[in-house]
C-alpha cells in the first residue's frame, strides 16, 4: 500500500535551517508530482511547496519562496524540504502528499517548532 514516512522535524531558533525527508513506497514515484503541506495550531492545512514527475519544475507557496527548496530522489525514492531562515510563523506540522487515482495519500506528519 501507499506510505510515507516523514522526518527531520525538530525544535530550531528563529533564522536557523532544518531538512525534511519524505521516505515514500507503494506506487510509482517517478510518474507523480508530491507535495509538502503543513498545519499549524488551529488553522488549516496549507500547500508549501510541489514538485513534478524528475523534478523538471517547482511551485512554492508565497511565504516560503526563497527560502524553502524542495527536491527529489527518483531512484532512492525519497523527496526533501531544505527550509532555511525559519520563522516562528514556520511552526506547524509538515506533511508529504501525493494524489494519483483520485485519491490524497498523507504521511502522518513530522513537527516543526521554531522558537527561541
């Protein structure tokens, strides 16, 4: 079945870097564009950032473009957030997403505190 495992998420001071892992299994990664979403304290989930099938072309939400950078390992299967000069409105958990056969496949999330 479908699964993805995040990780990488952690506790980090204002202006400060962290890196995301996505580990996915279960379907054809290659052919599918994935995505990070993220859900802080009582809002909604929000697109962050997607990627496309090789990594050909990217998409990042307003407030993390340049900042943020996702990428992708087609062969090992794993997909990255690099998120540097984090803020505290950063904090909230992090999901990778992917939808294929008109379905929203979730991982279960890994959290993300930026605080001093």
């Amino acid at each position: 079945q479908v699964q993805f495992v995040e990780s990488g998420g952690g506790l980090v001071q204002p202006g400060g870097s962290l890196r995301l892992s996505c580990a996915a299994s279960g379907f054809a990664f290659s052919s599918y564009e994935l995505s990070w979403y993220r859900q802080a304290p009582g809002k909604e989930r929000e697109f962050v950032a997607s990627i496309s099938p090789g990594g050909r072309s990217t998409n990042y939400a307003d407030s993390v473009k340049g900042r943020f950078t996702i990428f992708r390992d087609d062969v090992k299967q794993w997909m990255h957030l690099q998120m540097n000069s984090l803020k505290p409105e950063d904090t909230a958990v992090y999901y990778c997403h992917a939808r294929f056969a008109a379905n929203d496949y979730w991982g279960q999330g890994t959290q993300v505190i930026v605080s001093s």
